[in-house]
C-alpha cells in the first residue's frame, strides 16, 4: 500500500467514525439530554432506549463491530485467518477502528446509562479502549521492517554489525580511526537514547560538539570529498540502529506490562457482553425480527 493509498484508508476510517458520532449525537441530542425520570414521555422513547429499535440495533452492529474486528485481528497476527493477506500493520488499523467504532455504537445503545452486571463490561470496555490508544503508542514505537513486521533483536544488531563492516572495508578506515568514530557514537546515543538525526532532547551544545567531533575525526581521516559523506551517512545510520536496540528493549518491556492490563479487560469485556446477549435473548428481546 502506498503511503497515498494509506493516507485515504486512514482517512476513511476517520470520516466514518466522525460522521457515525455526528448522526447519533444528532438524532438523539433532545432525548439523552433529558433525564432518566422524563424520557418515558420523551417523542424518541419507544426508538432510542437500549430495547428501542435504533438502541437495540446499535448494541448489536456495536457488539459486531467490537467482535469482528479482534478475531480478525487475532487470527491475522496468529497466521489463522487470511495469513499473507495485507500487513499487520494495516491489520492492527482496522482492528482499532472497529474496536473505536464499535464502542461508540454501545454507548449510544445504553442511551448513557449504565447499571447491574453490564456497567462493568461497559467500563471494561472503556478501560480496553484506553489501554488500546496506550498500546498503539508503544506498538508504532517498536522498530519494524517495511512490511510492519517487528524487528528482533538480533536482526537490528546483524543491521549494525553490516555498518560496521562497511565503515572498516568500504571506505578503508583505520582501526583508530574507527574506534574513534564508535566512542563518539556511543556518546551521542547515551544522551537520551535518540538518535542525533531524528531529533533528541540533549542540549544543544552537546548535539553541536558531538557533530563538531565527527567532522573533525572524518576529515581527519584522509578520505576524498564522496566517502567523507558516506562515513557521514553511516554513522548517522549507527546512532539511529544503537537507538533502535534501547527503543526495542524498552518498548518489548512495556509492551508485556501493557498486556497485562488490556487482555484481562478485553476478556472481562467479552464474557460479560456474551451473558447480557443471552440474557436479553432469554428474555425475548428480538430487535425487528
């Protein structure tokens, strides 16, 4: 997908959950402004309460949504389900729009009231939403190859270790002149764990010492104008893969405490949805059919 293409797929995603938001807010502005005590009188009663047919068709397309988009997702990422087909990275975007989507159409379906057993999977819900904005944070932080595929730890050292050589072999570098170059990449990366060239948090003095110290130590070095540019290029690529392997560190560490907190809200969620439909089907409540 090119990142055009992926630009509109993230922009129809957008538009379809604002204009979903906007139509409910403005079908139903009046009646869920109005107390829980007046609504039996309100005009819109009989169409917008939980058991109404707007409401009770809102939980269901809600509860599809929810449930469509994390087994797709799941057996996506487990190679169970259509494996091969599109990146997991595209995978993951469409399981959080349903899953933002969804619970948006179960918040209008409780017409903003919530109580018994199914106010805590309401809740568990909003927690797993939660949860889910903090973990696509950490998630697009996890260095990936282009495909969306998370990088191991080995793969970005091989990265490293394939620029190391390049500056040895290539561009015919002197062992003191290379372990010059390392020490002041391992200086720079030290700073805050970002790369110089993506931007970082040092003061700026530091970033123009340690610029001015690779300057000095390439032009140091003897080589022509052309590998002087290409030692240049290759340490910014070093500092970049040192940071990858703190970020990945990190990030994979975060990662498991994340999901610590939204599996067992997502399951708490499930189970409790799962009782509420066979309860509310137990009871007779059939929607329009």
């Amino acid at each position: 997908m090119s990142g055009l293409v992926h630009k509109i797929y993230i922009g129809v995603f957008i538009a379809i959950g604002f204009i979903t938001f906007v139509l409910l807010v403005y079908w139903g502005y009046s009646y869920y402004l109005t107390s829980f005590e007046e609504r039996p009188f309100h005009e819109a009663h009989a169409w917008l309460k939980p058991s109404g047919p707007m409401g009770h068709g809102l939980g269901i397309f809600g509860t599809l949504l929810i449930l469509i988009g994390v087994f797709s997702y799941i057996g996506r990422k487990k190679n169970k389900f259509l494996p091969g087909v599109g990146s997991l990275k595209y995978w993951l975007e469409f399981h959080i729009f349903l899953c933002s989507v969804g619970p948006l159409l179960i918040l209008f379906h409780t017409a903003f009231k919530f109580g018994g057993i199914v106010s805590i999977s309401f809740w568990s819900m909003v927690a797993v939403v939660l949860s889910g904005v903090v973990g696509r944070f950490i998630y697009i932080q996890i260095p990936r190859t282009i495909q969306g595929r998370e990088l191991s730890l080995t793969e970005i050292k091989e990265m490293k270790d394939g620029m190391n050589l390049a500056l040895k072999n290539k561009y015919g570098l002197g062992e003191d002149t290379y372990q010059k170059l390392m020490s002041v990449t391992q200086r720079a990366t030290a700073l805050t764990g970002v790369e110089l060239s993506e931007g970082t948090n040092a003061p700026s003095s530091e970033r123009k010492a340690i610029k001015a110290d690779v300057k000095k130590i390439i032009e140091q070095s003897g080589l022509s104008g052309r590998d002087k540019k290409g030692v240049m290029k290759l340490f910014r690529n070093e500092m970049k893969i040192n940071a990858r392997i703190k970020r990945l560190q990190l990030m994979q560490t975060l990662f498991k405490h994340w999901h610590v907190a939204h599996l067992p809200f997502a399951l708490i969620m499930l189970v409790i949805m799962v009782i509420h439909v066979a309860i509310t089907i137990t009871f007779g409540y059939r929607w329009i059919f």
